[in-house]
C-alpha cells in the first residue's frame, strides 16, 4: 500500500498505481455481489492473459464510472494528456479532425485503464497495426438482440445464423454480451473495407429475415421490430465498436462479456450475463475459441456461396 490507501500492482515490467482500491463501483443487492476497484484490478491482472490477444493494436473507447455504475457515466474516446506515455496511442481520422485512441497492448495499460474506473472496454473492429491499418476490419460482428430478456429467441437465432456461415464456410466464435444478447464474430482477412463488410453483414442478415420474418428482423427503429430479435450489424462500420471478449459490463453483479464454444449453446445455464468477475476467467481457461480466430477469411468467396444459396 501506499499513501491515501492506495496499492501498487505489479504488471509485467511495470508497476502501477491503484487509488480508492475499497472504492465500491458495483453495489451488491439481491443475487447480485458487491465489488470494488480492487476486486475488478484483481480479476484484470488474471484475465489479461486471454483478454490482451483481443485488444491488441485496436483502438478502444471506454466507459468510465469514477462513481461506480449508478454514478455518471463518462465514454471517453480520446486519450487525456495525463495518462503516462507507455500507454500507447493512436490518432484516427473523424469528420472534422482526430481522435487520439488509447490502445491496450499490454496488462500495465489494462490495470492502468481499471484505476481509472473504465469499467467496458469497446473495441474497434480493426487494428491499426495491421496490414490494412484502422481502414480495414479484420472481424465481422452479428449482435443478436432481443426484444426482451428472451435468451430462448437469442439461443434459436445463433443456432441459425452459424449453420448458414457454416455453409458459407466461414468460420465463426460465440460470445455472451454481459447484457441480454450475443455476439456471433467472425475472423476476416483484412483485405476488405468497412462499407464492403457490412454491404456482406447485411447480404446475410436478410437472407435469415427472409427465411424467418416472424422470429428476426434487420429494423434499426425498435417501434418496426414487434417482438422480433433484432440482428444488428451497425457495428461494422468505420469508428463503431463492439465489447471487448472478457470486458465487464456496468450492469449489477459485474457480469461479463464472456466467449464459449458452439456446444455451450445446448447448455441450459447459458444466459448472456452467465459469467461475472467472480468466474468468468475459469471460462476463459477453457480456451473456448481455440484458436479460431486466426482463421481470418475474405469475403469473396463466401458472397458467391450466399448468393447461389439464394438463387
């Protein structure tokens, strides 16, 4: 500890600074547990292992609760002058400038990012270390959001949206949200832009709506949605992100946005919020993706396939 309670961490071959370590950000109540900046430090420096793969080189916009979560919320994009050079950045083009996004390439910039109560981490769908730089995602990103708390409608649309990727022979990865829904993401090559992704994002989206208009739905208003899951593919555009794998959410019991294998969707326990910060890294040990996701495809072929699958 040091002074005003404070505890230094240490993160590979750094040592950080954690303030308010007691400070309570997720207030316990009913089913759900009570935890502190120090209990999310404790869970990051243990998932970071599994979590880091996932940030690396992508720019992140954070979701900060200085108050915990029925505090103001704070989703900061560009990164404060104060934050300490290690910690890496890079300037994306917007409208009318840049955007200097923090990046998270190692566990200190992770821990560091916790001490300042981000809570989420959302992440950017390209990385602007790659071969096509920030320009060009390397995952492509369904979110099955359901009207309602209904995993049921959400377990049934997964089911179906990866037996057509699955003719489509593309592979594809799992992840509960932490929220009400799931993601479906699959890797890509990086040879595509935004527009050309979510031109496919959106082939295959209708082709589902088409075969199930009573059960899902592309409608981006909630009043055209009824009681349909809504398959959102809006992520997949230049500066929009997505949560993190292994990202908490700032809902009560600090669940987690966890990935699980295809066969953990028979598992009657699956529910979006199943994992929190008390187990979701026994999930992670589990390596549920396997290696997955350095299978990135391109698009090309998997477009003709859709295309004659639809006549």
């Amino acid at each position: 500890m040091t002074g005003d309670g404070a505890r230094t961490v240490r993160a590979g071959r750094r040592t950080v600074e954690v303030h308010r370590p007691d400070k309570v950000l997720f207030p316990g109540g009913g089913d759900a547990g009570e935890y502190t900046k120090g209990d999310l430090v404790d869970y990051h420096r243990a998932v970071a292992p599994y979590m880091l793969p996932h940030l690396k080189g992508r720019p992140l916009m954070l979701d900060r609760r200085p108050d915990g979560i029925d505090g103001p919320t704070f989703m900061q994009k560009n990164t404060p002058d104060g934050y300490p050079e290690w910690i890496t950045r890079v300037e994306v083009a917007k409208e009318d400038g840049t955007v200097r996004h923090a990046v998270c390439d190692d566990a200190a910039s992770l821990l560091y990012l916790v001490d300042q109560a981000s809570i989420t981490l959302h992440r950017w769908l390209s990385r602007a270390d790659g071969a096509g730089g920030v320009d060009r995602p390397d995952r492509l990103v369904f979110d099955l959001d359901p009207p309602g708390d209904d995993f049921a409608a959400v377990r049934e649309a997964a089911r179906l949206l990866g037996e057509l990727l699955d003719e489509l022979n593309l592979p594809s990865a799992l992840m509960t949200t932490g929220s009400r829904g799931l993601h479906v993401i699959v890797p890509l090559s990086g040879r595509h832009d935004f527009d050309d992704v979510r031109a496919f994002a959106r082939e295959v989206a209708d082709a589902l709506v088409a075969d199930h208009p009573d059960r899902l739905t592309t409608a981006a208003r909630k009043k055209d949605r009824g009681d349909r899951l809504y398959l959102d593919i809006q992520r997949n555009a230049y500066a929009q992100t997505a949560v993190a794998p292994y990202t908490v959410r700032a809902l009560p019991g600090a669940p987690v946005a966890t990935p699980v294998s295809w066969d953990q969707l028979d598992d009657p326990d699956l529910h979006a919020r199943r994992w929190t910060v008390a187990d979701a890294v026994e999930q992670a040990r589990t390596d549920p993706w396997a290696g997955l996701l350095r299978r990135g495809r391109s698009l090309g072929p998997a477009r003709r396939r859709l295309r004659a699958l639809r006549g």
